[in-house]
C-alpha cells in the first residue's frame, strides 16, 4: 500500500480492536451520578469518578449494583480495607490522601448503589 495511507490503516486497526476489547455491555440504569452529600460529592468528584464512572481499568461503576453485588458481600470492612490499602487497579486511598474512613463509608455505599 502507499505508505502515506499506513497510518491511517494503524488509527482504524486500533479503533476496531479497542471496540473489541470493550466486552462490557453498556449499563442502561444507573443510579444517580453524584453523591447528595456536596462534601461526599466534592471527594467523590476529584478522586473517584475518573476511573468509577466509566469504568477505567475495569472499575466497577458507580451505580452499577451488579458490579457491586458481589464487592459488598464482602462486606464493608474488606471495601474499606482494599480502598485504604488498595486493590489490583484500585490505588490505595483512591487517590484521596486526605480522606477519612468515613469518608470512604460514604463514598462505597454512594457508588454501590446501596444508599437507597
Ligand atoms: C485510578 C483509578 C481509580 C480511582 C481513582 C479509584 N478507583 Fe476504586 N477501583 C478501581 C479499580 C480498577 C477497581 C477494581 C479492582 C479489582 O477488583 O480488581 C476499583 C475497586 C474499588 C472498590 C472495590 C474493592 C473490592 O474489594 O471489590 C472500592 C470500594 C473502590 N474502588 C472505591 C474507590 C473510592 C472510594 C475511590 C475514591 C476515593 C476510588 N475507588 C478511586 C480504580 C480506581
């Protein structure tokens, strides 16, 4: 092929295979997208909605309860522990170096989808 077109045939083999990649079906119903609580919101928005809200590194969603489920069974002291400590792509602390447990309390059942 012309090698002025290879780059263009690479962009468009890229874009094909982060497509397939993505093998996640689109989630139709989340719950809301910001915690009510403005202080909760403020954290949640500058550390964690980047990877929670589009599913980054295979963040489990905000909202999405399926994803969820599973994590809570756990139960909170294991999310709480793997926040503070961090957890495969989660990074410890979620990148909030200023948050208390609390905080993260509030943050989990807020993006679980479990604070009714
Ligand atoms: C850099 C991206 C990133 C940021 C920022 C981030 N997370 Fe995560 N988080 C992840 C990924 C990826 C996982 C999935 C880890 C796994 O199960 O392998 C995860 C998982 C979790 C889990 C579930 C852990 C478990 O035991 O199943 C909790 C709880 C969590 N994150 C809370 C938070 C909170 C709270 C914040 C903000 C303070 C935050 N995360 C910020 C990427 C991120």
């Amino acid at each position: 092929m012309p090698a002025i077109l290879r780059p263009v045939v690479l962009i468009l083999l890229a874009l094909l295979s982060a497509c397939a990649d993505d093998q996640r079906a689109p989630v139709p119903s989340l719950g809301p997208s910001t915690p009510a609580d403005p202080e909760v919101a403020e954290i949640y928005n500058r550390s964690c909605r980047s990877c929670h809200a589009q599913g980054a590194a295979q963040a489990p969603l905000t909202g999405d309860r399926a994803a969820w489920a599973p994590r809570l069974e756990q139960g909170m002291e294991v999310l709480l522990e793997h926040t503070i400590s961090g957890y495969n792509g989660m990074p410890p602390l979620g990148m909030c170096f200023d948050c208390e447990e609390e905080d993260f309390a509030a943050l989990i059942t807020f993006m679980s989808g479990s604070g009714g």
